[in-house]
C-alpha cells in the first residue's frame, strides 16, 4: 500500500472517504482491502455501529471492484 501523505490526503474529495469526517480514505484498492480490515478490528472492538462498518464496506468495495460513485 502506498504512503498516502498529509498533503495528498487533505486534497482528496470528500467522495475519496468511507468513514464520517474524513475518516478511511479509500483512494485505491490498497486503502479500500484495508479499510475494510480497520472497520472490521473497530467494529469488533465495539467502537463502530454495525451500521457504519456496512456503509465503509460498501464504499470500500465498490473501490475494489473498480466501480466510480459516492
């Protein structure tokens, strides 16, 4: 997975996150497989409605699958 750099970060779209406030940027497949990982640990760990966690999935995976959308 590439280093994603605060100046990198700060200048993607607001489309190019998962998560509420800017939180699990997915700006490729690398972010998006470990998106999908964190939202999982946090989830377990019972810091991340089940709600959450599906609405990280599915922005995560359309990312994955190759597919444009917000």
């Amino acid at each position: 997975m590439a280093k994603l750099t605060t100046t990198r970060r700060n200048s993607l779209p607001k489309s190019a996150f998962a998560g509420p406030g800017r939180s699990y940027p997915v700006p490729d497949k690398a972010h998006a497989v470990n998106a999908k990982a964190r939202a999982t640990q946090q989830f377990k760990a019972g810091n991340l409605t089940k709600s959450a966690k599906a609405k990280i999935d599915a922005k995560a995976n359309k990312v994955i699958r190759g597919k444009k959308g917000k």
